[in-house]
C-alpha cells in the first residue's frame, strides 16, 4: 500500500490537523470532528450544516468558509458522521435565525441527520433539511435508496450559502436548496478503483481497459461496463444521459469533476467534450467549474453534473465565496 499516510486508523485526525494548521479562520475540533468558520455564530444569519464521509475533498470541509457552508462534519472514511457531530455542530453556529442541514442521499447519512436535527431541536434550535439526489445514474445503489446525492452539493451549498450570507430567512433558503437540487442532474465514470486506507486495496475490481459508467463516488456500479472509451464517447454518453432525465430551458452551470487521481490535463480536454454536447444539444452554458471537488480517494474518473440556474440563482452562483475548496470575488 503507497500512501501518504501514518496509520489508517488516524488518516482522518492526522488530516484535520493538517487542515487546521493550513487554514487559521476555520476552528477545527479534531476529538469531536467538526469544522466551523471562526466568524460563527454570525448574528441574524441561517446557518448551514453539511457533513459525511471523508474521502470526498473537499467536500465538505472545504466548503467551510463565508459565502458556503458554516460547518462540517466529516465521517471516517466512506462513513456518515455520527448525530451528535452534527447536533454540536448546529448547536456552534446557530445564531438564533434557524440551521439548514444539507444531507446526500446515502441511508447512513439521511438517518444520522435525522437523529441529529431532533437532538438539535431538543436544544431549541430551529433545523430545516434538504436532501440531494442528482445522480441520474441509477434509482437504488449499494448505499441508498433512490438516487444518490454528488455532484449537485456543491450547487446547494454554495447557492443556498450565497443566500444566507444575504440574510435570507431560512424558509427562503431552504426553498433555495431545493430548487437547486431539483435542477440539478449528474453522472459519474470510472477509469479505476479507489483504495481506502483500512482496506490497502481497490475497492472494487475494474479489469484493466475497462470502464464503469455511472459509478457512485463510493464506488458504487453504475449503468454497465464498456471498454475504454474516448473522452469524446464518454461525454457523448454522460451528457445524453442527462438530458435524457431534464431539459434545460434556461442557461445552465456545469461541473465537470475530477474524481481524485485524473489530471486537470485530461479534465480540460474531457470539459472540451462536454462544451461539445451541450452546444450540439443548444443547451447555454452560464459558468463552468473544472477540477476536484466531490472527489472518491484516489479514483480516476470524473463526473459532470449540469444545474439549470434562474437569474437569482445564477446571482448567488456568482456571489463572493471564500473557502478553502472555492473562493471568488473576494
């Protein structure tokens, strides 16, 4: 096993320590595993609350910051984090104006927010959810039931952040969220494996000169396997079978996502492709985010997911974000 690492059982402590020390206006609790913006409780202000398993970065911990996410609570790997991270998470940023959970559609993570916003509720805090489930991949996989919640978080947390930031009340932000969420599809392909750390070895097998399209970011199976296609082909495919599942009437945002381990090289050049198909197909494009941010270990891959923005939510797209996974117009 080649890794960067110390042991397993402390890749994710030995992480947030590494993040601490790297980002000075975040205050990371290492033993309770919850990342806050040093600024929280901002008065008057809904808070968000996101979290879920490590392995995805920089999803969450990365979105922490102003203009995105309040706080984060990052699982063991490929794990949910547990209800009392994200009571004692919501319980260190609300402000009084209500916290919004965002949760991905994985069972372990709907049942622990769940849990989580009752333990907060109990405290008298305010909670409101989204759930997101862009993946039009597949309806059930390995981790959940109906779709899974990828690419499209980073559209909820950083339009729905930009909302908050604004002071919007948290009905408003919430009904935000979800409409991003509900214009938001993706669709994932793997070129390999990914490997944690406690197991050494991939995750599942990918015979070489193989592909699997619509994989999950945990390495979930997708549609079906094929041999190798071209980034062309794949963007083809991917595209379509977003498409195939909305149609687009207003610009759109796209995200063509690294999955952890393929070069911004071949992301630009795989981004050429899917400019291609949305042309091809007269959807407008309104902004287009290249790079690894809703990652799966060491997977190569990538995955595009497409969000269908309004004049509103293309304003709060473009809002001042400022993070240690995105950061514009600051």
């Amino acid at each position: 096993m080649r890794m960067l690492i110390n042991v397993p059982e402390t890749v994710v402590a030995d992480a947030l320590r590494g993040m601490a020390a790297a980002h000075p206006d975040l205050i990371v609790d290492v033993e309770n595993r919850v990342i806050v913006r040093r600024d929280a409780p901002v008065a008057g202000k809904v808070a968000l609350v996101s979290g879920g398993g490590s392995g995805h970065e920089p999803l969450h911990g990365g979105f922490v910051g102003p203009g995105m996410l309040s706080a984060a609570c990052p699982g063991e790997v490929f794990t949910s984090p547990v209800p009392d991270q994200m009571a004692r998470a919501a319980a260190a940023v609300d402000s009084g104006a209500g916290v919004l959970f965002i949760v991905k559609n994985y069972t372990g993570d709907v049942l622990n927010f769940d849990m989580a916003a009752e333990l907060a509720e109990d405290e008298g805090i305010q909670i409101a959810k989204v759930l997101v489930n862009d993946d039009v991949a597949v309806t059930d996989s390995l981790y959940t039931a109906g779709r899974r919640g990828t690419g499209a978080t980073l559209f909820v947390e950083k339009i729905a952040g930009a909302a908050a930031e604004e002071g919007q009340p948290l009905e408003r932000v919430q009904a935000l969220a979800r409409q991003v969420n509900e214009s938001s599809r993706s669709f994932g392909v793997a070129l390999s494996a990914c490997t944690t750390p406690s197991k050494g070895s991939p995750t599942f097998d990918l015979p070489a000169g193989e592909l699997e399209l619509g994989v999950g970011i945990h390495g979930e199976p997708g549609r079906e396997r094929r041999p190798m296609m071209t980034s062309g082909e794949i963007a083809d495919f991917a595209v379509q079978a977003i498409l195939d599942d909305i149609t687009p009437r207003n610009p759109v945002v796209v995200l063509v996502n690294g999955m952890g381990a393929t070069p911004l090289l071949e992301l630009y050049g795989f981004n050429a492709e899917v400019q291609r198909v949305l042309a091809q197909r007269g959807v407008v494009v309104a902004h287009t985010l290249v790079g690894n941010y809703v990652t799966s270990l060491d997977m190569a891959g990538a995955s595009v997911t497409l969000c269908e923005v309004d004049e509103e939510r293309l304003r709060l797209w473009n809002a001042p974000v400022k993070t240690a996974g995105l950061r514009w117009g600051v």
